[in-house]
C-alpha cells in the first residue's frame, strides 16, 4: 500500500468513526409528520397599519412572545420558526387537539386597562368626551370607557388561582413599579364615584373586548386607590380560561396580529393558514416502511452491483453502506429536521452514489480495454480522473433542484430539498472518497493483479459488447424518435386538458379528515355519512396507509368542527370504533400562493439548469437538455392526470427531483458527445453523437436499474404516504432514460445546424493519473 493511500484510508477510517460517534451522542429531530402532532401556519399583519408590509425584524420579536405563550402550554421540543418576511410556523409535537392551542397562540393580547365613564345606551352612542368610547361590557352592556391607563407592559406576572374560601377562578395580577402607580391612582379616581354607580367601574380590556369590568372596593376613599401593585381579574372564570388568560398576560401582546387572509382579502385574526394534525402512529408506520423499502433496495442494488462489477462492485457496495451513517450523521450536525419526504430524499440519493460508480468503473473498463499492460490500478485511477466532470455536473444540477426546493418551498417539501442536498453531498463522499480508497487498495494488491478478472473491469462487458457488435444507428431515425415525443407529448396534455389535475390541499384550499374504522367501509358508504353532514360536494376516497391499512380520506372546501364530530359519529354506525388519523386545513389564499410558487420554482429550475449547462456545454446542449427536461416532467403529470393521482406539494417536490434525475442522464451523455467532439477530427456531429451514446448506454442501464431496484421497493412497500412520491420518480426516471437518447440527443443534432458547437477546445492541463487529483 502506497503511503498516499494509507494517509486516504486513515482519513476514511477517522470520518466513519466521527459521523458513528455522533449518530449515537446526537438525538434527531424529526417532524411533525413522523413523530405525531399539529402544524399551525400564521400570517403576521400590523393591526394598526393592515397595509403596510411587516419586517422580518417585526416578526421576530413575535416570535419571542410566541415562545413564552406555547412553553408555558407544556408542549415537549415544540419548533416556531419565520418563513419568509411575514409567516410563522408552529410545531406542536405530540399534540393532537390543537384547539386549546390555538385559542392561546392566535390572540394578539392587548390588555389595556380603562376608566368606565357611564352606562350607555347602546353600543353605537357616541362617547361625551374625544378619546373615549362605547364598548360592551361582559354582560354585553354598553359602556362608555375612557383613555387607556395601564396596558400589559406594565404587568410583571399574571397567575391562575382560586382565592382563599372562594370558589371560582380568577387571575392574579402583579404590576411592575410603574403599573402599580398608574393603578393606584387609577382605583383612587374611580372610588371617588358612589357606589353601585358605573362610573366606580375600571375596564379591563383584550383584544378590544372586555374580560371583566369591576367595582373598585367599597372600602375605597376618594384618591384613595389600591396600593402594593397587585389585583385579580374577576370574571366567572373555569380553571381553564383562568389559565389561559394567565398565559396570554404573562407572555405580553403580540407585536403582531396573526392570522389569514380569506378568499375576500379579509384578515381572519387567529385563524391559521394552514392547520395539520397528524397521528403518531403515520410516523411509525412511514419510517418503518421507508427504512424497510431503503433496506431491501439497498440489498438488490447491491446484489446487482456485484453481480456486474465482482470484486470492485462489493467494494463500491460496502462504501455505499457507509452513505445512509454519513448522510445521517450530517443531518445531525446541521440540526435539519427529519420528515417523511426527506427519508425518501435519503433513499433517492443512494441511485446518485450508484450512479457515480458506474461511471468510474465504465471509463475504468474502456481505459484497461485499451492498455491492459498499464495494470488494473492506473486503468481504476484514469476511470476516476476523466467521470470526473460528468460525476459533479450531474450532482451540481441535482443540488440546484434541491436548493430551489429550500427556497420556494414550504413544510416538509422545504425538507426534502435539504435532506436531498445532504444525501447528494453524502453520497459522493461515499462513491468518490471511500468507494476510491477501497477499490485502489483491493486492485493494487498482488493476488489481485495477477488475476484481473475477479475485479470486473478487465472487460467491457456483454451490454457494450452486444451494442458495439450490433452499432444501432439511433442518430438515423432521430425525425421518427421526435414524432414519438411529440405524440406523447400531446397525450400527456390531453390527459390534463380532458381529465384535469386532481390538486391537493396545499393548492386548493380547504380541509382534508383521515379516518381509520375498525370495520372496512366502501368511499360510496362513507360518502352517505359526509352528505347527511352537509357536505355533498366533498371528495371522499379510500387511500392506503403505510402499514397497508385502509382508510377514509374526506376534503372540502370547509369542515366545521361540528360537521367533523357529525362524520365521525356517522362513521361509526357503518363501520364501528372510528380514530381520526390526520386534519389538515389550508386556507384558500395559500393555496394560490403555493401553485404560483410551484410553477415559479419549476421555471427558475429550468432556467438555472439551462444556464449552467449552457456554461459548462453550450447554448444548444443547454436547451435541448431543458426541453427534454420540460418533456420528462409533462409526462409525468399527463400520466397522473390521466389516473386522478393526487397534484400535491410531494408531487412538486417529485417534479422537481425528476428534473434534476433527467438532467442527471442527459449531462453524462452530453459529456461524452463534447469528449469525442471535440477529441477527434472525423466524422459528423450526428456519426459521433451515436458512438458516444452507445459507449454510455451500459452506464445508463446499470444506474437505471439500480435506482430502479430503490424506487420499486419504495412504490411497492412505503403505503399512501410515499407510494405517489416514489412513483413519480420511477416514471420519471425511466421517462428520463428514453428522453436522453430519443430526446435531447435529436434535438441537440437539429440545433446542431443553426449554430455548430465548435471542435476546438481550450487547452487543459492534465495531472498524471497516479496523482490523487483529478483533472483540472
């Protein structure tokens, strides 16, 4: 062993062992949708100026607030977090009622504390004095109430209790120095009016409504007001307004109104955009799943690797092991959030990490075909050396996919994007590093030398052996290929025209209920329970949980609480014990914001993609490329359009993954069009564009199963919760497949004709292949 491979496989050795220490030292987080709980999504406005746009700084400092109000609810590790400028996300883990929540969460808080002036007659008097005006009491008497005296600045602390030999509820009140001056002469002012006259009354106010409205003592002299600054606010309170009253105080007014806005433009105070509840056992069951389906297709993938390479395919399989420690253990380390679409994200990077050795080990193949006297270690280090552009090009474009995920995505789609950048960084660090030091330690050794056949590069293979003998001319029917796609093309938007795009909530708008019944109960028969609710227009459907069960899906436009309890009850009639599962509500203005998001993010995702391979290739690769990638995609959705599959914001996160899957495949061969291009002085653009797709064809089909072997097991075995997302991708990736070579091959040889990519290439300095750098 050289000295520079023993210094390699030392370096291997300390970051296994640093990433195993830290998967067993570090918790993760996971998500609501696998650990169980309830989402809420709040618009923040200023309730003072509604037209103005709030500062990122502004709701910050609502969040500060907001963190006192839920760690004073009791709930374990919840998440607040700003997206963008103006929302909040609240993560409850493990709540699954969060109306109580709710009531806590979405008050702005003003207390403000007033004199009563009189009684008046109706709520629309007007007040005798400019500053004062006409308010309804808790009574729902009107009152006339002057200037605010005292607000909730002023109160230090505020705690729920029963007062000695009492029975009720009430809140104490301790007011900071300030407060209890201002309230002192506040009850000094009013004890000067006569008893049981309302002008002896202090208004207690929140949210522009009054709490309580009390008679100062009748102890009380004139100018003679409470002093100590302390009170209690009276207002025949349960235990549990009590409390969240308390709540509400202790943590101070929002700076900020949360909310949403409804169809109409209208703020709705404290009313989330988007409301999800999701059951612990979902969790369960999805990562079981996820963690089976990734194990089984690691196990095929594997099998298949070393069935086709031998000896360096078991080696690139004990480095791709080593992904799932590295990509969990940088999860950790960067604290993202686990969810349900980043496992899938996890499992989707393992066909990248393939695909990077297969590239490796074809160019290792070629070059020993070529030179076999140069030994097995020199062909292994050339093989690594010239995939080298190919391997980050395609990863470059997968990682710009994932960061548009990040950037306009929301939820747990914005975690798959995440998820999917670290699996991608994981997985070459496993195919590039490991996978490396592995190999070039195995094929230097002497018994292996002398026996060149067990490392499965001494030949080309049968694939490439078979396509050389036979030399297809694809190039020759490239009109016939473009025909094909434009028929399919043309069926894909047939099908969203004719059948229409069954969006998910995320878009539409509206609430979606999960139930699970202890008997099987048709969509026909639950439909009789959603309709004598009152809801005939609602989409009800069977779906399929991860753990194979089946469940009633209900979503429309708006469910009460009363019409949930009233399906629920119904439910049980026809099928016995009910459980609801899962609640999302969205509101509708979100909805239109993320399908103008969704399309926005797949635009930029084309045009970075075309930008950077018009960079890296040219203009005409570039665009040919993103056509093909605009292809991939509306088949996918023609597909799902023409099967009613549900148009989601997993969907989106699956679009935008099969764009950076095609661009993956076009990129490779594109790679070794420009190679033999720009490296020979014979033949035509279309002769060389159908060698260079021949010599990568065994490539494409050895990546193509592998991830395919993933993809399957994920369709087949993840349940609802991925069986759309994985499905997506494997047609995705095999649509990708066909459009590559029937594709973007043709289009890039018509665009050939209108400007030539030219043969001559930059002079690049090549480092000797037994240098550990690549070529630069």
């Amino acid at each position: 062993m050289s000295r520079g491979a023993f210094l390699r496989l030392l370096l291997v050795i300390g970051l296994l062992g640093g990433c195993f220490w830290l998967s067993v030292e570090k918790e993760p987080r996971l998500g609501i949708d696998l650990r169980g709980g309830s989402q809420l999504m709040y618009q923040a406005q200023d309730p003072e100026n509604p037209d103005d746009e709030v500062t990122a700084s502004e709701v910050d400092r609502t969040l500060e607030v907001l963190r006192g109000r839920v760690d004073s609810l009791g709930v374990s590790e919840p998440t607040l977090v700003r997206v963008g400028d103006d929302r909040i996300l609240v993560e409850l883990p493990d709540v699954q009622d969060p109306e109580a929540a709710k009531e806590v969460i979405g008050k702005t808080a003003r207390l403000t504390m007033h004199p009563v002036v009189s009684a008046a007659q109706s709520t629309q008097a007007k007040p005798s004095k400019a500053g004062n005006r006409v308010i309804a009491d808790e009574d729902g008497q009107p009152i006339e109430i002057g200037k605010t005296r005292i607000t909730g600045d002023q109160i230090k602390s505020a705690e729920a209790g029963v007062p000695q030999n009492q029975v009720k509820w009430v809140v104490n009140i301790d007011f900071d120095g300030d407060g209890g001056k201002a309230y002192k002469k506040l009850t000094g002012e009013q004890a000067c009016a006569p008893v049981n006259d309302p002008a002896r009354r202090i208004a207690i106010v929140l949210d522009n409504k009054v709490i309580s409205s009390p008679q100062v003592d009748e102890s009380l002299s004139c100018n003679n007001g409470i002093s100590g600054g302390k009170t209690e606010i009276n207002g025949n309170f349960t235990e549990k307004d009590a409390r969240d009253l308390s709540v509400l105080i202790e943590g101070g007014a929002l700076p900020l109104a949360l909310g949403s806005v409804d169809e109409n433009g209208k703020f709705l105070t404290g009313v989330p955009m988007q409301d999800s509840v999701v059951g612990p056992t979902l969790g369960d069951a999805a990562i079981k799943a996820s963690i089976e389906a990734g194990i089984i297709g690691l196990i095929l993938t594997g099998l298949f690797i070393i069935i086709v390479y031998r000896l360096v395919g078991f080696l690139a399989t004990m480095a791709l092991a080593s992904y799932a420690l590295l990509a969990y253990a940088m999860t950790l380390a960067v604290g993202a959030t686990l969810t349900l679409p980043g496992l899938a994200g996890f499992v989707l990077a393992i066909g990248l990490a393939i695909d990077a050795n297969v590239l490796v080990f074809e160019r290792a193949r070629e070059e020993y075909a070529e030179n076999p006297k140069a030994g097995m270690r020199r062909a292994l280090q050339v093989g690594f050396n010239k995939a080298w552009t190919a391997i980050i090009d395609s990863n470059v474009t997968t990682l710009l996919a994932a960061l548009l995920l990040f950037i306009f995505a929301s939820g747990s789609v914005k975690g798959f994007g995440v998820t999917l950048s670290i699996g991608v960084i994981a997985s070459m660090i496993s195919a590039l590093v490991i996978a490396r030091v592995l190999t070039e330690i195995a094929v230097s050794s002497r018994p292996v030398a002398r026996r060149p056949h067990i490392t499965g590069l001494s030949n080309v293979g049968r694939v490439r052996t078979w396509l050389t003998k036979k030399d297809p001319q694809i190039m020759k029917r490239r009109k016939t290929w473009m025909v094909v796609s434009v028929l399919a093309t043309l069926f894909a938007i047939g099908g969203i025209a004719s059948q229409g795009l069954n969006l998910g909530l995320e878009f539409t708008g509206g609430r979606t209920i999960e139930y699970s019944t202890a008997k099987d109960i048709s969509a026909d028969e639950a439909r009789e329970s959603v309709v004598d609710a009152g809801l005939p227009e609602a989409v009800v459907q069977k779906v399929k949980a991860s753990d194979g069960t089946e469940r009633v899906s209900i979503r429309a436009g708006e469910i009460t609480n009363e019409q949930r309890d009233q399906i629920a009850e119904g439910l049980e009639k026809q099928a016995g014990k009910v459980e609801q599962v899962t609640d999302d509500t969205v509101a509708a203005s979100l909805g239109q914001e993320l399908k103008e998001k969704a399309l926005i993010a797949f635009l930029i995702a084309l045009a970075a993609q075309m930008l950077y391979l018009a960079i890296r290739f040219h203009w005409t690769f570039a665009l040919s490329a993103v056509a093909s990638m605009a292809h991939d995609v509306l088949l996918v959705t023609g597909i799902f359009a023409w099967f009613g599959k549900p148009i989601d914001g997993i969907f989106l996160a699956a679009a935008l993954t099969i764009v950076g899957l095609s661009v993956n495949d076009t990129v490779v061969v594109f790679d070794r069009i420009r190679e033999r291009w720009q490296g020979t002085k014979t033949g035509t653009f279309d002769e060389v564009a159908n060698k260079a797709m021949i010599e990568t064809m065994p490539r494409t089909v050895n990546t193509g199963l592998g991830a395919m072997f993933i993809l399957g097991a994920l369709t087949f075995m993840s349940g609802d919760s991925l069986e759309d997302f994985a499905l997506a991708l494997l047609l995705g990736l095999i649509i990708g497949t066909y459009s590559t070579v029937f594709v973007a091959t043709p289009l890039a040889s018509y665009l050939q004709q209108v400007q030539p990519f030219s043969r001559e290439k930059k002079e690049r300095k090549e480092r000797d292949p037994s240098d550990s750098g690549a070529v630069v």
